[in-house]
C-alpha cells in the first residue's frame, strides 16, 4: 500500500513543509466549506505529490480549527470550479490560502491548528504543475 501522509502545524515553524505538500493541490470550490459552529474549515482535493518520484496525484483533506472568521477574495461565482492552492501562509493574526488567479482564503484563528491528511491511494498523473515555483 502506497504511504499516506498525516500531518499536522501548530506553529508558524510547521507551516512551509505543510504548505509545499500541498502546492498544486486541485479543489473544487464547492469542497470548500466553513462551519462558524464547530469553528471549521475544511477543504478536500486532489494533491499533486511532490514528495515522490513518480507524477502521481492521492485525494487529500485540509483542515484548520479554533476559525473564528473567514474572507474571501476574488471568489468564483460557480462552485464547481476548480482552484489550484499555491500556498499556505500565515502571520500573527490570519490564516491564508492562496489560490492560483488571485484567489484567497483568509482565516482569523485563535491558534495555529492545521491538519493534512491523505484519503485514498494514489494515481499517476501525465500532467504535472507547470508555473515558477513548482518542485
């Protein structure tokens, strides 16, 4: 069976290893969802691994806890589609997921709590990430 990684940050230092996982990660806007009750957000995807050798891409869950808050940027209209996640950042008071387009997710958190979490076994992929940045 192929590894499957279960990765959590709670601090700014666990942030860019967790944040270069998940580059190039295709999520359906609709897959996005943020729950104000249990203070929720979560995101499911198809994560490009660039961790191993072979092109291939595993479906993969995001989630970050304790949100109080959440904005949007540039925000599609259609909730089928398709966002490319180039990064997760942070800085004293917000979360942000940055998305290909100029597309962002800002998340006001009371800590840093991020899971990642792979969901099902891997699939090669001829295509792979073609931008400035890309492992």
């Amino acid at each position: 069976m192929a590894e499957r990684l279960h990765l959590r940050a709670e601090t700014l230092d666990d942030l860019p290893p967790l944040s270069a996982l998940v580059q190039d990660m295709a999520v359906r806007a609709g897959d996005i969802h943020w729950d104000a009750r249990t203070r929720r957000l979560a995101l499911i995807g198809n994560r490009y691994r660039h961790e191993q050798k072979q092109p291939t891409r595993i479906r993969s869950a995001l989630r970050l806890d304790f949100v109080e808050h959440v904005q949007r940027r540039a925000w599609p209209a259609s909730p089928d589609q398709i966002l490319v996640l180039l990064a997760v950042k942070a800085d004293s008071e917000w979360l942000e997921l940055l998305f290909g387009g100029n597309i962002s997710l800002r998340a006001k958190a009371e800590c840093i709590d991020l899971t990642l979490e792979d969901v099902s076994g891997p699939w090669g992929t001829k295509i792979k990430p073609a931008h400035p940045g890309a492992l």
